[in-house]
C-alpha cells in the first residue's frame, strides 16, 4: 500500500504538532513529517523538551548527585527511582547533553553497570562497586543501553560494554528441553528458562534497533536477526507453539511509557523501525489499525500514572504518544 494515510479515519497530525507536547511535536516532525534536524521548527521543537512538560517536571525532582527518590533504590523504586527516571528522560527525547541528565547518565552507569560483564544490575555491589554481577538482568540492560543511545553515548566504551553483553548472553530460547546453564542463566532462570523472556527479548531488541544501520558491527546484524525472527513466529503476541492464543492478554492494551513491560504496539515499532514487513505482523497491524477512533486517534490503555515522578497522559483518553506510535508502525509497514 503506497498510501498509509488511507488507513487512517481522520489524520491526526495537526493534533500531534500542538505545542503542548514538545516531545510529540518533536517527534512528529522529524519521524513521521521527516524534517531535517537543522530545520527550525526541528530546533524549536527539540529546545522546547527541556523547557517545559514532562522533562523539566522530573529534573526539578532530581538530587545533587543525579538520581532520584534513594541511591539505593535505583531500580526497586518503582517506578520513581533513577533507572525508571532515565528511560522516560530518553523517550522523551531529552538533550543528553544537559548536566543533570549527564549526572544521571553518570550515577547508572557507576552504580548499575556490572564491572565484569557490562550488563546492568537492578542493585549496587557494596563490595566491587558498579552493579551486583548477580544481578544482572537482561530487561534492564536493554532498557539502560536503548536509553543511553537514544541520549547519545552511543560511542560510550561502556555502553559497547553493554551492547556486547547482548550480544554474548541474550537468547531466544522458544521451548527447548533443557534451560541453559553457567551465568548469568543459572541466577536469572526466570528470564533464561526453557523458554526466553518475552520482555527480555523485546528490549534488547530495542537497543539493537537504535544502534544506527551502518554502525553496526555483524555481531549486532546477527542478533538482531535472530531476535526479530523469535517475534515473528510468535506473530508478535501470540503463542508460537498454538497461535491461537494471546501470550499476555495486556499485550493487546497499548501504554506508555511501558517501562520493563511491552505490548503489541512496541514490537512492530521495534520490527517496523528495522525494516521488517512480514505477513506473520500483519494481524497485529491489523489490531493497531482496529483501535483508532473516528478522528484517527488511538488512546492510553495502560498506565503506570501515579507511580511516576510525574503523570504522562490519562488513562482512557486520546494519547498523543500512543497515536505517534501507531502512525509510525502503519508508515513503516506500508512504506
């Protein structure tokens, strides 16, 4: 279909370029209107996020030292703590440039990271300092390494620390007869069983597909191979093993920030963004198309509000995020 805008019932993109939002704005104009990053409503826009809404809320809520609620609880304060705090703060398209935004960069990367390996741990080790090797999960280590991409440390030694732990460790384990062993399944066996864990999966995914195409190394152009291939069999939200069934029926109610969770919508964002158009998609594309209303809106199904620093959107109402979102999947898919 060279024409995505006929699936919609209304278009909606002057509702996304209000400027009560900079971040959708910001992200309008540049993904889905593709606007160059000097043009001036791009410049406005991307100076806008820092200024007001929801970036400048939670930095005003930020410590001395860059991290939020207690040192401690980096991760297990949910979802108020640092970690939580970084992945909205790189959703949101914040200037990674800015210094509280680098001190929280600096507290994860000193506090989270596992010296050893380079994945991220949900605690501290009092002993070697930087993240508990135990503690290593792969979610988190997806979501720390997409989000220090998207802030631009890219290039970061330790974050190609934390690509390489991806690289080396993740798997896409779909039912085999005998879990793997050694570390780090032998501690995490609830996201390396039999069978991988889906938001494991999705999130290291994630940070592959932010890694720019001509920068990435074969390792990373494998992996992401196979773990694109492990959602498609699974037609993105279903069973592999009996299709007829929904993995998680939350999958089908989209939301954001999903934090460590995932949803239908993600996926094919993540797929889509790679350049992956597969008839195994399609059903879930069809869903995405299903849930607009009759202005070409989709709305917040699933939220973690009041459990955040600060609400984003309402529950139930047309949601510019999950709109652009689904704009982006129907663009990519039918380009």
């Amino acid at each position: 279909m060279s024409d995505w805008k006929s699936l919609l019932k209304e278009n909606p993109t002057g509702w996304l370029l209000e400027k009560n939002n900079p971040s959708v704005r910001f992200f309008t104009l540049t993904e889905l209107l593709e606007k160059p990053d000097k043009d001036p409503e791009v410049v406005k826009a991307k100076n806008e996020i820092m200024n007001f809404g929801v970036v400048p809320k939670i930095l005003a809520k930020q410590s001395a030292q860059g991290y939020w609620e207690t040192p401690e609880r980096f991760y297990t304060a949910k979802y108020k703590g640092t970690v939580w705090q970084l992945i909205i703060l790189a959703e949101h398209g914040a200037d990674g440039r800015d210094e509280r935004v680098k001190k929280a960069c600096k507290f994860i990367l000193e506090n989270s990271q596992d010296h050893e390996s380079g994945g991220f741990s949900f605690c501290a080790s009092a002993r070697t300092g930087g993240g508990r090797h135990s503690g290593v999960i792969p979610c988190l280590t997806g979501n720390m390494v997409w989000s220090f991409i998207r802030l631009g440390y890219l290039a970061d030694p330790r974050v190609e620390r934390g690509v390489n732990w991806i690289t080396t460790y993740q798997r896409f384990d779909d039912g085999i007869e005998h879990r793997p062993k050694g570390w780090p399944y032998d501690k995490a066996t609830g996201c390396f069983g039999k069978h991988s864990c889906h938001m494991g999966v999705v999130k290291a995914l994630k940070a592959l597909a932010a890694i720019p195409a001509d920068k990435r190394p074969e390792d990373v152009k494998a992996k992401i191979e196979t773990g694109a291939e492990y959602l498609l069999i699974h037609h993105i939200h279903k069973r592999s093993h009996n299709l007829n069934r929904v993995s998680k029926p939350s999958w089908l109610r989209f939301g954001f920030p999903l934090m460590y969770q995932t949803d239908a919508l993600e996926i094919l964002g993540i797929l889509t963004k790679l350049g992956y158009r597969d008839e195994r998609m399609q059903e879930a594309v069809d869903l995405v198309i299903s849930k607009q209303d009759d202005h070409g809106r989709w709305s917040l199904e699933r939220t973690f509000n009041g459990r955040f620093q600060t609400n984003i959107e309402q529950k139930g109402k047309p949601s510019k995020w999950i709109t652009l979102n689904a704009l982006k999947v129907l663009k990519n898919f039918y380009a």
